[in-house]
C-alpha cells in the first residue's frame, strides 16, 4: 500500500511538472510572436544634420491600406538616382543615416523610411514582412513624383526585416533597379525555429510552429508564408547585392549564401568576416563602402564606378 502511495505521488509530481513545464513553453511561445508583431518603439532622437545632411525633407506618406509613415528625403545629385532604405525589426530611419551619407557623398539621394508600427510611423502591428512591401509602394509613389528623382534610378537598401522587405518589394515592382539586402532571411519558419533554439534553449518542434500560431493570430494573417527565398529569383534581370556578417548569430550565413543560389544574375554575395547581423558598416568601412557604392554605380546609375566592386560569389 505504501509503495502504491509514492508511486502515485510520483506520478502527480510528474503530471505537475509536465503541466507547467508546457504552460511555460505556451507562454514563453506567445511572449516572444507579441514581440515580433508589436516590437518596442525605438524613438527618434537625432536629425539627419548629425550625419551631415544639410538639406532635407520630413515627409509623411500614405499606404494603400492606411497606414501613416514617417520619412526623411534627401535629393539626388544630378542623375537623379535615389536609394530607398528600410531599417529592421524594433529599429527607425535614424540607424541608416550613416549608410545614406555613404552614398550620399557619391551622388545618390535617400528616402529613409520607418516601417509600419515602427519610429514615428502608425501601425499597431509589424507583419514581418508581409504587408511591409506597401510601405514601399508608398516611398516609390513619393519619389515618382519628385522633379529631380530620375524614375529609371531608384534602388532600394534594407537591414534584416527591411533586407526581406526590400526583397518581396523588388519582386512586386519593377521600378526598383537595384536592391542591396544586408543580413536577409530565407523564411520566417525556418527562422523562428532557429530562434527558439538559440534565445528560448527550447526545442524547434512543437515551439517554432507555437511561435508562428500565435503570430499569425494576433495579426490575422498567414506570415509563415513570408519566403523570401521562393521571390527573389523574379527580381532578376535587376541587380541583387546580398551582404551578411560572418558572426552573426541571429540570422545564420546559410541564409545570404541560399538566397544568393535562388537569385537570378547580376548577384553578388559578400561577407564581412568580423560582424554581427548589424554594424556591417563599422566593422569594414572600406569593404561596404566598396560593395554598395560600386553595385549601385553598376546597376542603378548604369555607369563605371571608381570603386572596385568585389567579385560575385565572394565568401
């Protein structure tokens, strides 16, 4: 009788565990898909005069489906070439403003966008890309009706979120000529389970799809679907530039290396061997300045850069 006792202690004590231990996952699961489509506002604390921008516009844009955006323009130099640029998940305009006076310096001008539910654009939620490419839309409507913006030279620049919205974008509109996406992702399921291992320690099955459900019901909408590995094979004949950092442990280097195999020619692949998944331009300032400015040239302005452009494939 006493041995049937602890038998069944132990059995509830197991039963216990088994119980919180999973509503602890289904928390945890749920946690983390609130962070991904309601990510903390970065607020705007500084003015593109920081990075040495003289003369520019603040701009609101309108989306098709609503949305107010917050944008900073600068005009392009004479051939009339401009470069969209897209910041990442729970980042704003401000952290690409040394990347835009880069090319700024080259010629190019710069619509710096916040994403929807990011910066001082409305929003409640991030659709990790799925309806981002709107945003866009709205930066090429703005643009397209600027007297000194040349509508056969606008490329676009995205980091991680804005590298897959870049993407999807370019694979919707031809105008975009040229695209440069830093720190990319293949797909939003194969990254979510690589997340859940690495930031949650838990298994990527049953937590990743836990992940995606909880995502997909807070904003109503299928993003597991959001591939950008099985689009960016249509933005070709344009140029795709594909750069990661070669520490990054957020976003595996498997990612940049199976986009670069999906894509269509012109492509380019390049590594900054000491970066992380961001800081790619202050880890080498000669590489990226070399890589983007020289694709750009190449592709957008259509002339020979003085920069030398590193070799496709470079890994």
């Amino acid at each position: 009788m006493k041995r049937h006792r602890v038998r069944n202690v132990v059995v509830a004590a197991l039963v216990v565990i088994l119980v919180l231990t999973t509503a602890a996952g289904l928390l945890l699961t749920r946690s983390r898909a609130m962070i991904l489509v309601h990510p903390p506002r970065l607020p705007i604390t500084v003015q593109p005069d920081s990075a040495g921008f003289i003369d520019y516009q603040t701009a609101r844009l309108q989306t098709s489906d609503g949305i107010d955006l917050a944008a900073w323009y600068m005009a392009p130099a004479e051939s009339g070439a401009v470069v969209i640029y897209l910041h990442g998940l729970g980042g704003n305009r401000q952290l690409l403003l040394q990347q835009a006076a880069v090319l700024y310096d080259h010629g190019y001008g710069a619509l710096l966008l916040d994403l929807r539910s990011h910066g001082e654009s409305g929003g409640e939620l991030s659709t990790l890309g799925y309806y981002e490419p709107r945003d866009v839309r709205a930066a090429l409507d703005f643009l397209l009706i600027q007297p000194e913006v040349n509508p056969d030279h606008i490329g676009i620049f995205g980091e991680s979120l804005g590298a897959i919205t870049a993407i999807r974008a370019a694979a919707q509109m031809p105008e975009l000529r040229a695209v440069v996406a830093q720190s990319a992702f293949t797909s939003i399921e194969e990254n979510v389970a690589a997340g859940v291992r690495q930031i949650a320690g838990l298994p990527p099955f049953p937590f990743a799809p836990l992940v995606i459900f909880f995502g997909e019901l807070e904003t109503g909408l299928r993003i597991g679907q959001v591939r950008p590995v099985d689009e960016i094979a249509r933005i070709a004949p344009r140029a795709v530039l594909l750069m990661y950092g070669g520490q990054d442990r957020l976003i595996g280097s498997e990612n940049s290396q199976r986009l670069y195999d999906a894509a269509g020619e012109p492509r380019q692949l390049v590594r900054f061997d000491s970066a992380g998944h961001s800081g790619l331009l202050a880890s080498d300032p000669a590489l990226w300045e070399s890589s983007v400015v020289g694709f750009f040239d190449r592709y957008l302005r259509e002339t020979e850069s003085s920069v030398v452009l590193p070799p496709a494939g470079n890994d």
